[in-house]
C-alpha cells in the first residue's frame, strides 16, 4: 500500500504540476514498481511528447524501453529506440544502441529488415560503452550484449572475442556464467567448430540452470551437439528431455525441439514417428503463427515443412510431401527459403508426373524472383524453360531462357545453351540449334552437358538422314550433315567406362593399391585382393569363385608378377559373367509382352520409357499398361512418358485391380497388332506377401489371354543400393519367373561389383544397364566390354560414327 499511496501522490503531483519533468520519471518508475507497466508506460509518452528534445525525455526513452522489453513490447522498445536523437551524446547514444539490439534480438533476430540500420557503427558504440561504465556489472552486461549482436549478424569469430575475456574473468555471477557459458556453445555450433567443447558447456549450463526454460534450452543444445556428431539415439534422449522441462506443447521453443526430434527420426529411417513428431511442431507453432508471423518464425514453419516432405519422400508419397512445403511457406517466408521451397516442391510434382502443376508453380512465381539471390533465380528460371520444353512450350522456353543470365563456363550456363538449343531445334531453327548445341560440346571437354550435347546431336544426324521431323532444305541437309560428321563421338566402351567411373575410382584404385605396394604374388597378396573385391560388392561367394580359379592358375601358372596377377583377374571375371551373355530380343509373338517388376525408386518407370523408345526407334509400336495403379501419381508419370515417347498407354483409375489393366492392355495391344507390350506394375503394396501375390495374379490372367505371355519378365534393380539390390533381387526371384534384369543407376554407384554378385548367386542374365538419365542411356549389357571398361587402361575415343547403336 505505500507504494500505491506513493504513485497516487505523485499523479496528484503532476497534475498540479504538468511541466515538472522529474516527476514524470519518478511516477512512472513508481507505476514501473507496483507492476503496472502499460500505465508507467503511458505516463513515459505523455513526458516524449511534451518535451522530447529535454535530457529528461533521453532518460525517459531508456526507462520506456526497459519496460516494454519487460512487458513483452519488444516491437515498442525498437520504436523507442530508433528516436535517440543521434546529437546526443555517446553514453546516450550508447543507452539508446543498446536499446534497439535488445529489443531487435528480442523481436527475432533472423528478421534483418528490422535490424539497427547502421551494425558497424551499432557495434562499435556497444564496444565503446563497455569501457565507459563505471561498474562491472554493466560492462559486462554490455560485452554479452555486443557478443549477441555478432552472432546474430554472422560474426562468429567477433563473438567468440567478445566472449573469450568475459570467461577468462574471475568472481562472475551466476546468471552471467550462464549466459557466457550459453552464448560461447552457440558460437561453437553456429561455427561448426569443437562440437565437443559446446557439449561440455551446455552440461555446464545445464548444471548450473535455475529455471526450467534454461534447462530445457541446455537440454535441445546437447541434443543437437550429439545430432551432429551422429549419436542419434542420445540426441533422442535429450530432445524429449527438454520436451519435458519445457511443460508445454505449444509455442516456437516446443515446435523446433519436435522438429530437431523429427529429424533424428528420418537420420535413422524411422519415418512414422518423424512425420509425427513433424506434425507435432506445426501443431506447437499453429498459435504463435496465428497472433502474428514473425520471421523467426516463418523460417522455422518452413524447416518443419521440410522435415516432414523428407520424411514422406522416403515413403514415396510425394504428393503428400509437395503438399507439406507449400504448406510450409507464406507471404513472410524468407525469400531465399520462399525460393527453395519452390525449387523442391517442382522436383515432387516432377517425379509424380504432374510437370504441368509444376509449371504452373513456376510460372506463378516470376513476381518474386527478383527478391532471389541470383543462382537460384537462374536455377528456377532453368526448371521452368526444361518444363516448358518439356510439354511442347518451345516458344515459351526461348522466352525464359533469354531472361535468364549465367556466368559463362559455369554448369547453369551450359544447362541454359542445352535447353537454348533444344528448342532451336524444335522450333524448326536447325541449323541454328545445332550450331549452339556443337558449340556446347566443343567448348566442354567432359561433363554430363557435354554428352547431353551429343546425345541430341546423335538424334538430329538420324532425323536428317532418315529425313524425318525435321524441316531442312536439300542444302542445309547437307550442310548439317557435315559439321555433324566432324564430332568425334563417344564408342560403346569409352561409354561404359564413364559410367563405371565411380566403381573404378575406388575398385581399381584400392587394387592397384594393393599390387603396387607388393614384391611377389603371395598368400597376403592374395587374401588382400580378396578383400578388394569384397569391399566392391562383389559378394562373398562370388569371390570366392574367383579367387579359388585365380589362386589355382597362380600355382599352375608359377605367376610372379602383380600385373599378370591383374589380368588374370580380369579373365576370371570376364569368363564368370560370360555364362549369360544373353540380350533382349523381340520374339515372333505379337504383341511380345514384357513384364517390369521391382521396388519402388529403383527407376522401374523410366526404364520402360527408355524401353518403348528404344523399340520405338526400331520402328516397333509400342503398348504400355499402366498397372501400378497403388503409387500416387504413378500412372500419371508413365502417361507422360507415353507421350514423350510416342508410345500407346492403357491405364484406369487409382486403386484399381493392377490385373484388369493388364488384360485391357493385352487385348488392346491385340488389337491394334502392337508389337510390344510393356506391363508397369507395382513396387510397394502393404505387405511383402500381398505384393508378389499380385504379381502372380497378372502373370495368370496374362498368360491365359496369350500363350506364352508374358515373354520376359524383367527385374529393375539401383546399383546403388548394393547388396540390398541383391536381396530384391532373390525375393523377386523366388516369387515370378525372372528373365532378366535391369540394373539402373551404374553411373552413380562405386559399387557396381554387385553385377559380378548377381549373375553368380542368382544365374540370371543382366540384360540391360541404365548408364544416365537421358532416353539413349539404357544399353545391352556386354559382358565382354564391362570387364575391360572395370579393368582396362584408359584408350582413346572410338571413331564410330555418331549415329550408330551398341
């Protein structure tokens, strides 16, 4: 009651009064001390407005920034301190620094919009105050402050000066140990420096914590020291941990520690409780989002937007997981994550076959494409000219493509001259076209744009010669045709070679390891090149195979030397894989059916694209049946490639009995006397049982409809996935009449031994390897070329003409 009797007296006062300045300051610190701060408040703006140039108003500013940072007005206090006359003098100014970085740091320091206009000079006062004060208390209240504002900015190694002294320092209060001790582990992790070390410091804050806040704030950053360093199940431990000193589950805090949760969950392949704990922390942020989205908080929005898509990616549901990172972003949205949100939400729509949604995507976003940095303008801008391509825009394509600006030599350039003359080609302007395009792959010695180059200059010389598609006189033919013979082309070993790049990077490295460091051809050697192979996916009992037949020519041999030890090697492997030197054929039945099976992302949908464009090209026709009708968006992305590739397409809706589509199928392909006949089927039912009894079911049905069918069946494999690809490949085996398989992906692996391991354990030809990820890149495995292309030494380019097919 004093206090109150005091304020009412001092309220009096003023009013009497109304031009005693003091006694505005001193009510309102009463008003400030009885905790009624929207009061001492208004009494404060009453003193600005009455005299807001007297050094009474200057204390008055301070005072009324201190209390709205109290009373949670940290948008006010920024207000407030932008109006620091910048005549004043520098403790004044220093107050009034101060002032703004707090309520700025407070507001959300990610949002630099509202950041004090002048950093430097910020910084520098905040610096120059610490040295005036008189107490320590303030000088190092003012040091933490300044350290704060560096990391804020990005200054990391500022902060961490800022900070080095403070922690040398003796007699340090409890709450400042905490915060130096806070502050110097988010250096640590925001410098990606001694991850260690800030573990050790939040154990020290989280010891020394006197508030719940506090120790669930210790908790979330020794989770994320253990995130990093890739101890996932104590990183688990500890974000629930500061679930549960945080009390609640609502709020920006409880929303990022769900999410940091979420992605532990997807490190580890445990996608169900990372789409819920994702869930979980947009459901914690819903209320803050709804009083006001800040900055802050859009970007941490979107970071769980994505968690959540990777999660759904990795379960292939990709319309869900497109849906998630649009939901992620709104007009707040940082405009770089605005931007990456789109780039990543195209390559969904992308892979579900919706590419005309994506263009829309696209082409809705040019209004903010200026706020982008300019690699990923050009990026999206790129995407959108292919997407326009792609769907017969070519127009539309040139349009994009000559707003969009590139650093000349650098990838985005040379995507940008491919895309430039892709559609001077199809927009009739050949020889224009080919003159970008052979400028590309003159200029480029090496490079996937390169190939890309030669690939589509490959297919204009067999449209000119065939004349076919292509609008040219007599003489520009001719023409055309002669600066097309001038390119030395890429033979079918130089190709494989390319793709086995990665395999020989490690392979034939850590043999030729192995072989030089050794004097003569003994048991250690021996045993080390086992253990090469290995290490290269060949399988243990493939290696075994070979290295039984080796160590028996060894002996009869008498060999001595590592280098004949080398092509002995190369023979074994060669003579292992050459029992299924078997290639795809089209039988005499019409239509030959093929049947495709495999797992979800193996690459099963564009195979049978580069499939129907292969026999297309033969002057085949071709039928595809559209029988995974349980993948989202499956059905779509092969009528896509139907299109792209002037094949035929069966299909029903969604959900659909896969068998009845591939009846459909079959009788019309009959029907219309189709040639060939290529069955899509599912990858990934609920269970692994109900999968292959579905398999077999189309099998049936098929097979009662034509005799024979289906003629091949063949298995689609990633030969990135290793031995996994070998598990497949013998559950498959087991479960429908295996022809052959498909092993896509061979560019991209450094294991491509797993072919040596397939055809050993499984007797089952290789039939066809996908090399890259244009239409040309699926090739006839050659058993012959692929043990030299693993073992050989690098030969010159082949002289066979450009056109010609392996």
């Amino acid at each position: 009651m004093l206090w109150l009797r005091k304020s009412r007296k001092l309220r009096r006062a003023l009013e009497k009064e109304p031009d005693n300045l003091e006694l505005y300051l001193q009510t309102a610190e009463a008003l400030a001390d009885e905790e009624t701060l929207d009061e001492a408040l208004e009494v404060l703006q009453s003193l600005l407005e009455r005299a807001p140039l007297a050094e009474e108003a200057q204390r008055g500013l301070v005072l009324s920034g201190k209390l709205a940072l109290l009373s949670g007005q940290a948008e006010r206090a920024g207000e407030l301190a932008r109006r620091f006359p910048t005549a004043a003098g520098l403790s004044d100014q220093a107050r009034g620094s101060a002032l703004l970085v707090r309520a700025w740091l407070d507001c959300g320091a990610d949002d630099l919009s509202r950041a004090p206009e002048d950093l430097a000079g910020t910084r520098a006062l905040l610096e120059r105050a610490a040295g005036l004060v008189a107490s320590d208390e303030e000088r190092r209240e003012a040091t933490i402050l300044r350290a704060r504002l560096d990391l804020a900015c990005g200054e990391v190694r500022a902060a961490h000066e800022a900070l080095a002294g403070l922690a040398r320092e003796k007699h340090l209060s409890d709450r400042v140990s905490t915060l130096v001790a806070t502050l110097r582990g988010e250096v640590l992790l925001r410098g990606d420096a001694n991850s260690a070390e800030a573990g050790r410091l939040f154990q020290e804050v989280l010891r020394g914590a006197r508030t719940a806040a506090e120790s669930a704030t210790a908790n979330a950053r020794i989770g994320e020291v253990y995130l990093r360093a890739g101890n996932t199940r104590v990183a688990i431990d500890r974000f629930e941990g500061a679930l549960r000193y945080l009390g609640t589950s609502e709020g920006p805090g409880a929303a990022g520690i769900h999410g940091d949760l979420a992605r532990c969950y997807v490190a580890t392949g445990q996608l169900d409780p990372a789409i819920r704990e994702a869930q979980k922390g947009i459901a914690a942020l819903a209320p803050s989002l709804a009083a006001g989205v800040s900055a802050p908080h859009a970007r941490l929005r979107y970071d769980l937007g994505v968690v959540l898509a990777d999660a759904l990616d990795r379960q292939d549901r990709w319309d869900d997981a497109a849906a998630a990172v649009k939901e992620s972003i709104s007009a707040e949205t940082p405009a770089e994550l605005w931007g990456r949100a789109h780039g990543r939400v195209v390559a969904l729509l992308r892979r579900t076959g919706r590419v005309e949604e994506a263009l829309g995507l696209l082409r809705g976003a040019s209004d903010r494409l200026a706020e982008l940095t300019p690699d990923l303008r050009l990026e999206l801008l790129l995407e959108r000219a292919e997407l326009e391509l792609l769907l017969g825009n070519a127009e539309a394509s040139v349009e994009v493509l000559e707003s969009a600006t590139a650093e000349p030599g650098t990838a985005p350039d040379q995507r940008r001259t491919l895309l430039l003359g892709r559609a001077r080609v199809r927009l009739q302007a050949v020889v224009e076209g080919v003159e970008i395009l052979a400028g590309l792959y003159r200029e480029y010695p090496a490079g996937s744009c390169r190939e890309a180059a030669a690939d589509e200059l490959r297919a204009i010389q067999q449209m000119l010669e065939e004349d076919r598609g292509l609008r040219v006189s007599d003489r520009e033919r001719v023409r055309l045709l002669e600066l097309l013979g001038e390119f030395v082309p890429v033979g079918a070993l130089e190709r494989l070679r390319r793709a086995l790049r990665k395999t020989r990077q490690t392979f034939l490295a850590q043999l030729d390891n192995v072989l030089r460091g050794a004097g003569a051809v003994d048991d250690d050697l021996l045993d080390s090149v086992e253990e090469v192979l290995i290490l290269a996916d060949i399988g243990v009992e493939a290696t075994t195979r070979i290295m039984d037949a080796v160590r028996t020519d060894v002996r009869r041999k008498k060999i001595k030397s590592p280098g004949e030890l080398r092509e002995i090697l190369k023979n074994h492997i060669a003579e292992l894989l050459g029992r299924f030197n078997v290639r795809l054929q089209v039988g005499e039945a019409r239509p030959h059916v093929i049947m495709v099976v495999g797992v979800n992302g193996v690459g099963k949908t564009t195979t049978i694209a580069k499939l129907a464009h292969r026999f297309k090209e033969e002057g085949k026709s071709v039928v595809l049946a559209a029988a995974d009708t349980f993948r989202a968006g499956a059905i779509e992305q092969l009528t896509i490639w139907a299109t792209r590739v002037g094949a035929e397409i069966v299909k029903h809706q969604a959900g659909a009995d896969p068998a009845a589509v591939a009846y459909d199928a079959l009788r019309a392909a009959k029907a219309r006397n189709a040639d060939v006949l290529i069955i899509d089927t599912a990858g990934r039912l609920h269970t692994k049982v109900n999968l292959m009894e579905e398999l077999k079911k189309i099998r049936r049905v098929i097979s009662r409809e034509l005799d024979g069918a289906p003629h091949e069946t063949l298995l689609v494999l990633d030969a990135t996935t290793g031995q996994n690809a070998l598990s497949q490949a013998k559950t498959f085996h087991q479960a429908t009449e295996i022809t052959g398989v498909v092993l896509t992906k061979l560019d991209g692996t450094a294991k491509g031994g797993i072919i040596i391991s397939i055809v050993n354990l499984l007797n089952l030809p290789i039939k066809l390897i996908g090399i890259g990820e244009r239409l040309h890149d699926l090739r006839d495995f050659r058993t012959d070329l692929f043990a030299e292309a693993l073992f050989g030494d690098e030969v010159p380019v082949s002289s066979e003409p450009i056109v010609q097919q392996d």
